[in-house]
C-alpha cells in the first residue's frame, strides 16, 4: 500500500525506527472480533455454550477474537442478541469509561451501536443511556442493534449535538466521544479511507473534534468523565483536541486508563493516553484519552464557556426529570399516557409474564423493571419509558425512547419482536425452547412456520396462543400456537436471508 508523504512523515515521528514493523503489518490479514452481550449472559457461561473458536482480547473482559471461518452472524445466537461482532481495538472505547450502575450516560456519536451495546451491558438496566448518532440512516443500525441486545433504559436520538446541549435539562456521568476522524488506523482495513484522506483529512475533522469535545465538556457533570477516542493516529485530532479542551476548560484533567500490554503511551502531560497500533496488538489502530471534569470547579464561575455558557447554567440548575408516576400530558387525541388505565388486553399480557424484574442472565436480577406507570400508548403503540425521561417537552429527533412493547390490535395486544429480545425464558410461561442444532430455529428465523411434535407440546407445558419462542433458553421472539402448529411472528425485517 502507497501511503501519502505527510502520512509516511508523520508516522516516522510517532515510531522512529520501528516504522517499518507498521508498515509491514499493514499487509497481515484483518482481526475478527465478537463481543458477549452480559446484559443477557455472563462471559463464563456464554463460553460454557459457545460454538466458536475463541482467543481473549486482552484490553476487555467479554472480548473474543474468533476466525472467519466460524461465520457468527449466521449462529441463532447472533439473532438471540448474545454478542455483537465489533472490529477488537473498536472494544476499547467503551471498555475503559468507568460505568457504574444508576449513571446517566451520553453516547454522542453511538452508530452502528458497537459501543452503545456495551455501555448498555454495563448499566446492567440501571441508570439512562443516552445514544445519538447525526446521520439518521446509520442511527437506523443503531436502533436495531440496541434492541436486538434487549435494552429498554435508553433513548435512541438522530439529533445535532448542539440542539442536546441547547434543550437538555441534565448533566450527564460519564460521555463517550468516539470522534469522527481521519480514520488512519483503518487503512489496510479499508482503502477507501486512504483515498477519502486525501480529500478530507486532519485538518477538516480537527475542527468538528474540537466543537464536539467542548460540547461534550459543558454537557458532564462535575467529577464527571468523557472517554475521547479516534480510529486515526493523528496527532492534531488526538493530542491536539485533547490539548485543545484543556485550554479552553481549566476544570478538566487528563484521567488514568489502566495499563494494557501493547499499547503504546504518550509521554510527558499526554503520559495517561494510549495508541494501538497494528503491529503492536491484533486490531487496527485507535487513540484513547479519559477525561475527568474536577468535581471541585463550578463551572459557571471559574470557566469561560462563551457561546455555551447560558445553556450550561441552565443544564446545572436543572434538576434530573424522572418519568412522572401521575398522569403525563402527551399532545395527540391519539395518545394515552402513563398512569392512564391501560387497555383489558394489555393488561391481560402483562399478567401474564413472571414478574416485574424482567431480562438479565440471573432470574434474581432482572435488567429492567416492567413499572406501568411508566407504559405510553401512542397510535395504538405500547412503549415503557425510561425511568428518566430525557426527551419530554423537548423537540428532539428521537428513534426510540424506552422498549417498543407491542401493538393494540382489535381485541388484543400483539408483543413486538424488541420485547421478546428483553425479555428471558423465565420471564413468560409459554415457552417453546429450540436447541440451536434444531433446523427449526433456523426456519424461525427464516419467517417460516413451525410443527411441533405432540409429545414436545405436552413436555413443554404448551398451551394454545401466543408463545415465546427461545433457542437454548434465549428469547427470539413471538409465535401463536393452535394445536401443534406455530404461526411465525418474527419481525420480518429482521429475517435471515441465508
């Protein structure tokens, strides 16, 4: 591969004389990653059932690299929402911002949603996840891969992060910044960025870098923290942007990320961010740096935040909005609203399930709590809230906010596909489990309808009406049973194709 001049020179500074062991790994093959879902399973016991070959990535706890050949997007697993298939080094991000449970979390640039999952996994159903993407085709990927993964405490956002920060009435915990960039660690995985380079390098990217860390800065709460990543190796849009926030906010200071073998430290004030770089570690290359916003600053007083600081004061004496437990106003004839009584059928459904802890890997601790004061019907749609509700009376562009239950239809209530994906076996008590060996899981899949034996209807407790369908006690969606035949309710945009 021919790189350009400013490329070679700018990489012969960062590596002096191990430049030439970069540019050979340029030419080795591509690393293949899955990340386990433990929203829904346990690393442990996610390995006690895996089908695949696996190697541990070593900056990550639930990363694996696997090999082509294993082909696991084709595994009922995949469509069970049991791990996500993310690029190793692309693990990073999300792996080392400190999460806690019950944190209030921004995605800022969250699409196709690699990192989103796992910050997700991490708030373990506690806490709100905010996740935005500008570009409402790729943030369309985002909405499906969260609710493949079962997450209902989120918001699912296609909106200009200068409109958050202007109508948000919070702060958040911790934000992750996975910049757009120039995207110089992808280029033996992708040539196309090498030409697109040319076109709109360094110097374009730095400026929208700098815009959204500042951004990102007024939207954290004191002792808060923003993980600032790239997929380039550009000093300007690394180091510079992180230079560039702690002169414009003397409240920050660069935050320690651990040590990891192979990455490759900066030095002097930039000693806590990280490179990986190709022939360092098996992935493609990344920059890492952790933000901490002192806890001691008010921001107000001792910052100049320029044109941000009217919508900052507004942000810090706001307090957090929790979905309301009386009756919410929702504009629309259409609209029945949280606290309203619900629908015979909706009701019917609900008390039906197992409990109110719902989801997880461990029936004990469930990953969202099914609270009816929480439930909005809006056009005949079921949605829960969020316990937070991020977007009422704003004017956001929002794909999703909460978990999409289901439909009203005449006389019934139809659960949707996102539902059964939140939900576990023991969660709904009629439950047709598939082993993932069984050619019938693949057909499920597939749209198609399912017979079963009379001997399994009767081993599996079955009873005519709608069923959870599971493959190895992981939920995949809906069918309604009459007699020994399955009707197939699987969202049909979601089909497996092969």
């Amino acid at each position: 591969m021919e790189l350009p001049i400013e490329f070679e020179t700018e990489m012969r500074e960062l590596l002096g004389a191990e430049y030439d062991l970069f540019t050979d790994s340029l030419d080795r093959p591509r690393h293949f990653g899955l990340r386990v879902n433990n929203l829904k399973i346990s690393t442990e016991d996610f390995l006690k059932i895996c089908p695949f070959t696996l190697k541990k990535v070593p900056w990550t706890e639930n990363g694996f690299y696997y090999t082509d050949e294993d082909k696991p997007t084709h595994h009922p697993y995949y469509f069970a929402g049991l791990y996500y298939i993310q690029e190793p080094s692309a693990m990073t991000p999300a792996a080392l911002l400190p999460i806690e449970k019950g944190d209030t979390v921004l995605d800022m640039c969250a699409a196709p949603g690699g990192k989103s999952t796992e910050l997700a996994a991490k708030l373990g159903g506690t806490g709100l996840l905010v996740s935005n993407d500008i570009s409402a085709s790729r943030a369309k990927a985002l909405l499906k891969n969260m609710e493949l993964f079962g997450v209902a405490n989120s918001c699912v956002m296609s909106e200009d992060t200068n409109n958050i920060l202007k109508y948000s009435d919070i702060l958040f915990d911790k934000i992750l910044l996975d910049a757009p960039c120039s995207g110089e660690g992808m280029f033996r995985k992708d040539a196309k960025l090498l030409e697109a380079w040319k076109k709109q390098g360094p110097d374009f990217y730095s400026k929208i870098q700098r815009q959204l860390i500042l951004t990102a800065a007024d939207l954290l709460k004191p002792g808060g923290e923003i993980l600032y990543s790239t997929c380039t190796f550009n000093r300007l849009e690394n180091e510079g942007t992180i230079e560039y926030l702690l002169e414009q906010r003397n409240d920050f200071e660069i935050a320690d990320i651990g040590q990891f073998e192979g990455f490759k430290y900066g030095s002097g004030k930039m000693a806590k961010t990280a490179r990986l770089i190709p022939y360092m570690i098996e992935g493609e290359g990344h920059f890492v740096a952790l933000l901490r916003k002192k806890a001691e600053n008010n921001i107000n007083e001792d910052v100049d935040c320029g044109v941000c600081s009217e919508a900052t004061e507004k942000i810090i004496t706001s307090p957090i909005k929790k979905t309301k437990k009386t009756k919410r106003k929702v504009s629309g004839a259409d609209n029945k609203t949280a606290s309203a009584k619900l629908p015979e059928e909706l009701e019917e459904f609900i008390s039906s399930l197992n409990g109110t802890e719902l989801g997880g890997t461990d029936r004990k601790t469930g990953t969202f709590i099914l609270d009816k004061d929480r439930i909005v019907i809006r056009n005949d749609k079921v949605f829960l809230l969020p316990e937070t509700d991020f977007t009422e009376g704003k004017k956001y562009r929002v794909l999703r906010n909460g978990l999409y239950m289901g439909d009203m239809k005449k006389n019934r209530f139809e659960p949707s596909t996102t539902f059964a994906l939140a939900l576990s076996k023991n969660d709904y008590g009629n439950v047709i489990n598939l082993s993932s060996n069984d050619p019938r899981a693949d057909r499920y899949l597939k749209g198609e309808t399912l017979t079963l034996e009379y001997n399994e209807i009767n081993d599996m407790n079955l009873s005519d009406g709608i069923v959870l369908i599971a493959v190895d006690g992981f939920s995949l969606g809906w069918g309604r049973l009459l007699k020994n035949t399955v009707k197939n309710k699987y969202l049909p945009a979601w089909r497996k194709m092969n």
